[in-house]
C-alpha cells in the first residue's frame, strides 16, 4: 500500500505539470495577455505614457516581454521551492548590515540632511546590487559616482540598459539633467532609477545560485499577496463544504436504501420523482425565487432568511452563543446568526447534489441485494435489518466513493453560481474574478490549488476503494 | 462479523465529530474575543493620547495664556476667511434634521484595497472621498472650484506656478494640524519611484515642483502651461505625512488597508488591520473632525457600504430596507421605475451628472494602410443623419438618454451651445451618399460605388451587454432603407481592446467616461493615432490639432472656452464619431433619508444628508 500511495504521489507532479501548463499557455494564448489589454482603472483604455509604464511593470512582474515557454519556466520557477531566487528576491534578503553598509558608501553625498533620500538612495543601491551582482556596497559606491556631480550624470550611461529605445533614452538623460539643474535629489534617483530599471522588462532580472528557498505565488494585478486572497476565500468555500457534502450523503444514502429496499414501491417512486425534479431545477432560478419569496420582508409571511452574506452588519457586537433576558428579549447571537445566513446557500448548493447520489445507491444496493451472499445470509435465516446495513450496506458503496472524487473538487469551483447569488466571497468566485481581469498569477495558484485537491482526492477514492472493499488490493 | 460497525462505534463517532467541531467553534469565539478586545484596548489607547494632550495642555498653561491671544487673532482671521462649511451647516436647520443613525450604500464587488494611490477602483475612490480631503473642491452647484484646505490661491501670469495659502485650523483624525509639509510629501509620495501608482505618476509628471514656504504655504510649479493644472494641483488629496511616513514603499504598496486622514469619516478601527474582502466596508464618523470647530458635525454616525453581488438580492435588500440606495440601469428602467415594492420604501430621483461621458458610433478611416469609405465626410455625416438618435434614446433607452451633438456635456460651458445635433434626415444622407459615389447601380436596394462593391458596415461592440446588441439591431433596420448593410459583431471585451489597439476594425460602438472639462487630445489629436493612442480612428484634422494644443495652454478660463467652442463645431462638421447620447442616472433613495437633492454633479452629498430621529433603525 505505502509503495502504491508512493508511486501515485510521483505520477501526481507529471500531471501537475501538465495541467498548469495548459491553464498557462492557454492564458497566454488569449487576447490581451496578462492583465488584458493595459486596461486601467475604470476599464477605458491606458493613455499613451500611462499604458508604456503598466507595460513595464509586466514585464519586470510577469516578464511579459519573454517568449510564452520562458515565462512559464520563470512561474514555475517562482513557485517551486527549490530554484533559482530572482533578483527582487535576493534583494528582500539584505538586511540592516547590508543598509549600513550602503549607507556609509553613500555618505560622500550631503543626503542626511533628509532621511527620505538618504533611505531613497539605500533602496536604490540595494536593488542595483540584487540586479547587477555585487555587494550593497560596491553598488553604492558606484550609484554615489553617478549622483555625485552633473557632469557624471553622462556617466550614466552605462547602467543604461540596452533594451532602451533611443528616444526613452534621451528623453531620460535630459530628465537627469533637469533635476540635477534643479537640484533636486529625489528627482536624480529617480531618474537614474527609470534610466536603469524601470524603462527595461524583464531582462533586468538577474537569476541567483539555485538554492532552496521560499515558494512565491506572486501578487494579484491590484498588487495583493496571492496567498492572502486564497486565505480569504478558502475557509468560506471549506465551511460551505463541509456543510454540504455530508448533507448531501446523508439524505442520498439514508432515501437511496430505502427506495431500493421496496423498489417499484411508492416510496420509490416518490422520491425518485422528487428529486430528479429538484435536479432538473437551475440553482440560479432557485436562488432567484429564495431571495425573493423567502428573503423579502414585503412578502406577507415577511423576511424569512437574510438576503445575502454570511453575517449580518452587527455580527461583531453579538453575544456567541443565544441568550434569553436581554433587552429585547432573545438574542440570536453569533453562531445562530451564521447559521442563519448559511441557510439559504446550504440549500442551494446540496438540492441540485441529491438526485445522482440517491439513484446511485439505489441501483448499487439493488445490484448487492440480488447478490448471492445475500441470499445465502437470508437463507441463514439472518434478520433482514442485519442483512441490508451489514452485508448489502457496506457493499454497495463503492459508487458512491467514486462519485465523492469528482464531488469535492467540483464543489470547490462548482459553487461560482450560489456564492454570486448570495453575495459570498469563496474560492468560486475568486477563479472567475481572477479568469476575467487575466490575473495570472492568482490564475495559476488557483489552478495549482484545484490540480493538487482534485488529484489527492483522487488518491483518497483509491485507498477508500482497498478499505471498503477487501477484494481490491495494490501490492 | 467482528469488524461491525455497531452502535458503540457509531456513538465514539458522533461524539468524536462533537468535540471537533467544539474545539473548532471555541476556537472561532476566542479569535472574536481577542478582537474585541484589541479593539477596545485601541480605542483606551487613543483616549490615553487625548487625556495626555489635555495634561501637557495644562502644564503648559501660563503659555497657553500667552497663546489665547493668538488664537483670538486667528479667530478673528478665521472670520474673515470663508467658512467651506456654510452650505452643509445652512442644510443642517432644514426639518426634522437629526444627527445619527447609519447610512448603507452597496457596491457590486468587494473593496479590494483602501490604500490611496496605488492602483484601485471606483469603489476605492468612493471611500476615499470621506476620509481624504483635497485642497479645493467644486461647488457642486456652481461647478466653480470653491476654497477648502487651501482658503485661497493665486496662479503667476504666465500660468506655471500655483500658489496656495492653506487654512490654519485643518487637522487630522488624530488632531494633527494639516500643513504644507503634508502637501509636499503628498506628491512625493506619488513620484516616489518605489510607490505603485503608475497612472498618477503619469499625470502629475507635468509637474515639475513642489515647494512649501512655511507651514501655510505651498506652491506647485508646473513644466508647462496646462488648462487642468488646478485641478491637479488644488484636488490632491492630501496624505497625513506622520502618519504614511512610517511605511515603506514595500507595505505601503502591499498593505491593503492604509487610509487617513483629515475628512468626517475614517475607518472603524485600526487602518492597519482593514482586511480586505470583507462584506462590507465601515466608516465612522470623525470625532475630531476640524470643521466641527466652524459648526459642521458629519451628520450620520456611519457610512456602510455591504457588497451584494446579485442585482435580484440588491433590489430585495433596497425593499427590506437593508439598503438606502439602490441604482437602476437605463434598460431596467421601465420595469423598475413603475416597481411597487420599490415606491413603498424609496423615492425615484434622476439626474444628468455633469460629465458623465457619453456613447459613440466611430467610424474607422484608415485600414490597412488604406483609406476606407469613411475617410469621406460626406459619408460620415450621411450616416448620422441616417441614425435616428431622438428615436433610439426614446425606445431602446426609456428615454433615459439625450442626443449629444459633440464630446462634452452639454450642461457644461465646455459644450458649445450653438450646435444642433443633425437631425435624423434620411433624403440628405441618400443624397449625400450618392454625391460621395454610394448608388443602387445594380438595381438590388443595396448601394454600391463605381467598382461595384456594395457598402457594408461592420460594426463591433462589447458583447454580453443587452443595450448595446439592441442599438447594433435597430442601425441595421434604418441603415438598410438606404441600402446599407450592417454586420453586428458583439466581441468580448479583451479581444475588443485588441482590435482597437491594432485599428483593426470597421466601426465600433462605444462609450466615453466624461469630465466637468475634459480633454479631447487623446481622442481626436492627430499625433494620438501612431503608438496606441486613443485615436484609433484614424481621424486627422490639423485645424483641429492646433485649436486643441492651444486651448490645452490656455490657463484663462475664458479664452479657453472660446477655444473649445471652435473645437466642438470642428467635430460637429467632421462627425469623426457618430455622437450619440448623454444618459441619465436614476437611483432610488430609501424615504427616510433627509436633504437629498440634485445638484449638477449628481445627488448631493452625503455629509450633506440625514436620517430623522425614530428611522434610525441600524444603528440599534
């Protein structure tokens, strides 16, 4: 078994693999690219300077300027633990010893006078010797020689990176010109700073020694950690979940027996009506008429459910628990109240899940009862509940374990509908915002996230498949 | 059977799943504890602080004697100065006015960051406006820039220095006076190579400095003459610099919630721990707020805003009265604004903001290297006569849109008021078509020029969106009783951004978002054609491009409408678009809100607002 389990964890990073390049190249196939087309803010269009200096920033972010295969390389890269740290990397590495050290270089120039361009110039060095290889000293000592006079801002021109149009160049140079007539430190730096960085891509990027290091899931276009939007996002669709699927199972398993018990009776055919009734429901019309008959407080039986969210706007200053003698009374308290609010989308999500797992284990309990061991126990005289829970039961629910695979992963993307609906912001929701603004990056976390869930789940059915049932064995 | 799973099992089961999910609820109730707890450990900490002022306050006393005198004096000067508030304050004495209670807005997407300058939304900006405070405001009834901050301002002659003397009693949240330093660290901020802000970067280039000259004073020296030059400058919001400074470029870039400052409003707790994605985003009022010194106090105790996804769910929440707000779309306008459900609780109120863009046909010159049948006037203007405009608005849009004659708004001095929209005129867009060459020549009701190519409009417009496949099917109607063929293509929304960046397309439908006074270089100057600009028509007119760069230098207000005048009968003569319309915005308010009335920017604004005594409901 631990051999098995073993090899199947190996196969798991070939298709890993496989899948997030799809997603990738995919991705990068789609018009647009990444982040579509230098859309700014209210979705109009980038002006001219405006839509160049977006584009920079991808290409030193995403390195959109590489072919696609190299950009791929450079995420998987970024994600893997083991590899080759990136320069903006090494440069989060450097520590107070290195600022010190940077600092004393740049004391030559009369920047203390202002703290601000003191710290601007130690970031400034810093981020030179992250991209050129030396130590925060040799690059401040350098950036020093080129603030330290205006006829050195000529000299310049070697930090200049090669990519550079001629006219960007120029119009650089004379804007370090301008600020040195003006004497303005702030404007030298960050002239000196677009002339080296920021008016080049993703060429800039220098690869450190392969080490073992952090794995990075990057930031979102808006700029936030990709990490911390699966953190929102991932306890919510965790808890719908949770709720759910034993729900489902519940009600599937317990009217699955029973139907099959007295097949061709009313029970089941009533159930079986019933539920692939709520089935063929679309859970967006039935969302639609929850809200509206069930959340309304003009309907005459008034508001039943809350409209939408998972608590309500006074949440914070509930007691936990429910608690009677308040001033008005009872007082639901927090945990009712989140009970409250995950009554609506609870119901949407599982209605729609009863009808395939019931008729699954009716057939499947069907097959087991007509089995011969069946047979033999009744035969034996065993008492019939014995016969259904202990010999049939156990039997038939392998269908079921091989439904619970597809189940989870699905639930976790599948729920895009309900959590629109009802205003909650789960995993869901996250993938279709993320494949609408061409994030990238939270993209293929959550692609990377779904491959791995999908593929444990996998594995789990397979060792569920040896535990329910002794036939199936994998040494 | 000895692997049966009995009923003892089944109870150590049940009882398992009991005690996770016990330890997993404690767990959730301990981290609300602790938050509590942290949050009124902050609020001690900050009356700590305040009782700390008073004392120092008070040792310094004798001093203080000394000083009253001064403060007299500018009280006395504080007289003299305009008091911004006045409107607000005057709103305050109408009836039934009332402070408390909470006012809940909704937003479509949940707040993804409340930081200010680095990239965000509409909805970030929408916050913002409470708690950050520009220099100079617009008056939004007069539309003229109105003292704020700044009490006065004076521009040198040759329109590149800006000068602003601010007032003296403008503090923080945390009654740290406002002063120029603030300004100069403000646009610093922005420059700040480190700093994430791309697109403002981008505008405030043209400046070339920031100076302070003592603590009231601040001048901004721009590169070049610029007609929008005061509104860069006077509606900076400023950035408290105690407070910013202590955050470097990395977290001041990355943490999502770091907004304060002077405004009626700030968050609820700590900016530091706003975290994002929540369900709704909370301000309270500003207790320190420096205009409750001149008689202003911010009226309601809280803005909410929650975010409901669902339009269905919205609408629900407007009728249970869990939102004060509730917008309708110009295409759900005849159903919505007869709604009964929505009469009982709120009052329908439309308006035409002020530079609230517009909707456009263009139509592509040059493809290929080649110019195409657009690149003829005649034909321009023939099919906007052959566009029945007054119609559409009326039918497609509930008459919730107006025909515009040209880019600006018509209610502001920028449109020219002389200019008639053309009218609808099938006979002269025939006759027109047929004098540029366009003729049934084959006798097949499709007209044709010399080479026998028949003329076909290909028209691309965003696709998933209802108004616009409307429009695109109503043009194909009236263009065909001319002989005209249209192709609608809806195309999805990327792809649509593509075609234009390239100029790979024939006609196109879209919108334009709008300003008080906007700026038509991007659109219509020649030079916007190569490299992206917004110029993807191909439209080149160098009488135009040289009224619009002179305007654009222009800083005397009246020489430049003048100006702009010229430009908008420039565009009228050309159609180098087919202008259609101007819309209409219609919001339903709940009834219980107080002071709600239009002004030329929209509804007035909510400090204006107030919910009487007895229909505060949320707030207990």
């Amino acid at each position: 078994m631990t051999t098995y389990i073993l090899r199947r964890l190996m196969l798991m990073v070939p298709t890993l693999l496989g899948v997030l390049a799809v997603v990738f190249f995919v991705m990068a196939a789609a018009p647009g690219g990444v982040g579509g087309s230098g859309l700014d803010l209210e979705g109009a269009q980038n002006q001219d300077e405006d839509a160049k200096r977006v584009q920079r920033q991808m290409q030193r972010r995403y390195g959109t300027d590489l072919p696609a295969y190299q950009q791929f390389f450079r995420w998987m890269n970024q994600v893997s633990p083991v590899g080759f740290r990136m320069s903006a990397q090494v440069r989060a590495g450097y520590g107070d010893a290195d600022r010190a050290e940077a600092a004393a270089a740049l004391s030559g120039l009369a920047l203390a006078e202002r703290d601000r361009d003191l710290g601007a110039a130690v970031d400034l060095a810093l981020e030179f010797a992250a991209y050129r290889d030396q130590t925060p000293g040799e690059a401040a000592g350098e950036l020093a020689g080129v603030l330290g006079s205006a006829s050195s801002a000529v000299s310049a021109l070697h930090w200049v990176d090669s990519t550079l149009s001629p006219g960007d160049r120029e119009r650089l140079l004379a804007g370090l010109t301008q600020s040195y007539a003006n004497g303005l430190r702030n404007g030298q730096l960050a002239a000196v700073r677009e002339l080296s960085f920021e008016a080049a891509g993703a060429s800039r990027v220098r690869f450190d020694r392969p080490a073992v290091k952090m794995p990075d899931l990057g930031e979102t276009l808006k700029g936030r950690s990709v990490v911390d939007r699966l953190s929102e996002a991932l306890p919510i669709s965790i808890l719908l979940n949770l709720l759910t699927i034993p729900l489902i199972y519940l009600v599937a398993i317990v009217t699955g027996v029973y139907a099959a018990r007295r097949a061709g009776g009313a029970f089941d055919l009533s159930s079986g009506v019933v539920l692939i009734t709520l089935w063929c429901l679309p859970t967006i019309w039935v969302g639609q008429l929850m809200l509206q008959y069930l959340a309304s407080a003009q309907q005459p039986w008034g508001q039943l459910f809350p409209t939408g969210g998972l608590h309500s706007l006074r949440a914070e200053e509930l007691p936990f628990l429910p608690r009677w003698g308040g001033e008005d009374g009872f007082e639901a308290g927090w945990l009712l109240d989140s009970l409250w609010h995950l009554a609506l989308p609870v119901v949407c999500l599982t209605y729609g899940g009863f009808a395939v797992a019931s008729r699954v284990m009716r057939g499947s309990v069907l097959d087991a009862l007509s089995a011969d061991y069946v047979r033999t126990a009744r035969a034996k005289g065993v008492h019939p509940r014995v016969v259904l829970w202990s010999h049939v039961f156990r039997n038939s629910l392998l269908p079921l374990i091989t439904m619970a695979a597809s189940i989870l992963p699905a639930l976790f993307a599948g729920t895009v509908i309900v959590e629109t609906i009802f205003s909650i912001n789960g995993m869901g929701k996250l993938a279709v915002d993320a494949a609408f603004a061409k994030d990238r990056e939270l993209m293929m976390a959550v692609t990377l996230l779904g491959g791995i869930l999908g593929l444990i789940s996998e594995l789990i059915r397979d060792v569920c498949y040896a535990i329910a049932d002794p036939r199936v064995s994998y040494d | 059977m000895n692997n049966r799973f009995g009923l003892r099992d089944l109870v150590l089961v049940v009882l398992l799943v009991a005690v996770l999910v016990s330890v997993w609820l404690g767990t959730i109730e301990g981290d609300r504890r602790w938050e509590k707890l942290e949050g009124v450990e902050s609020a001690l900490a900050e009356q700590g602080h305040a009782i700390n002022r008073v004392r120092q306050q008070l040792r310094e006393g004798v001093l203080a004697v000394g000083t009253v005198g001064g403060g007299v004096a500018s009280g006395v000067s504080a007289e003299q100065v305009s008091n911004p508030f006045e409107k607000l304050i005057a709103a305050q004495s109408s009836e039934g006015f009332a402070e408390g209670g909470w006012y809940i807005d909704r937003f479509r997407s949940a707040v993804g960051k409340l930081t200010p300058l680095v990239p965000a939304d509409i909805y970030q900006r929408t916050i913002e406006s409470y708690v950050l405070e520009p220099l100079i405001k617009r008056d939004p009834d007069t539309l003229e820039w109105e003292p704020f901050i700044a009490k006065s301002w004076w521009i040198s002659d040759d329109g590149l220095s800006y000068v602003f003397e601010l007032r003296r009693d403008v503090t923080f949240a945390d009654e740290v006076p406002l002063t120029s330093a603030d300004v100069v660290f403000t646009y610093e901020q922005i420059m700040n190579p480190q700093i994430n802000a791309p697109a403002l970067k981008s505008y405030y280039s043209r400046i070339e400095s920031v100076q302070a000259f003592g603590p009231h004073l601040v001048m901004f020296r721009f590169k070049e003459p610029y007609f929008l030059a005061l509104s860069f400058a006077g509606g900076m919001t400023i950035m408290p610099k105690h407070y910013y400074e202590r955050f470097t470029p990395e977290q001041f870039n990355t943490m999502p919630g770091l907004l304060f400052g002077s405004g009626p409003y700030r968050l609820k707790d700590d900016p530091e721990d706003w975290e994002a994605g929540a369900q709704s985003v909370e301000l309270v009022r500003n207790e320190n707020y420096w205009g409750q010194a001149l008689g202003y106090r911010p009226p309601v105790d809280r803005l909410v805003w929650r975010i409901t996804s669902e339009e269905t769910a919205a609408l629900q929440q407007f009728k249970n009265r869990e939102i004060d707000r509730y917008g309708i779309q110009p295409d759900q306008y005849p159903v919505l604004s007869e709604d009964e459900g929505l009469h009982a609780e709120g009052e329908l109120h439309s308006y035409r903001a002020a530079g609230g863009g517009y909707r456009y046909i263009g139509w592509n010159q040059r493809r290929n290297g080649e110019p195409t049948k657009y690149a003829d006037v005649r034909v321009r203007r023939a099919l906007t006569m052959l566009t029945d405009r007054q119609r559409l608005a009326d039918e497609l849009l509930a008459g919730q849109a107006f025909v515009t004659s040209g880019p600006f708004d018509a209610s502001t001095n920028q449109s020219n008021p002389e200019i008639e929209p053309w009218p609808y005129d099938p006979e002269t867009a025939r006759a027109l078509l047929a004098e540029a060459g366009w003729e049934d020549r084959d006798g097949d009701g499709s007209i044709e020029n010399a080479s026998g190519e028949p003329f076909v409009v290909n028209l691309i417009f965003p696709s998933g969106n209802d108004g616009y496949l409307r429009m695109a099917l109503a043009l194909k109607d009236s263009y065909a009783r001319a002989g005209i063929l249209v192709q609608a293509n809806p195309t999805e929304w990327n792809t649509m951004l593509q075609k234009l960046k390239e100029r790979d397309f024939d006609a196109i439908s879209l919108g334009w978002g709008g300003a008080i006074e906007s700026d038509p270089y991007q659109i219509f100057h020649s030079s916007q054609i190569e490299g992206g600009g917004h110029n993807s028509i191909h439209y080149v007119n160098s009488e135009l491009d040289a009224l619009i760069e002179e305007a654009r230098v222009t800083v005397d207000e009246e020489a430049r409408t003048a100006l702009w005048h010229r430009v908008h009968q420039h565009l009228h003569d050309d159609q180098p678009y087919t202008f259609l319309f101007n819309f209409r915005s219609n919001v339903f308010i709940n009834k219980r809100v107080g002071n709600v009335r239009v002004t030329k920017t929209g509804l007035s604004p909510l400090t204006e607002q107030f919910i009487p005594l007895g229909l505060q409901y949320h707030a207990n």
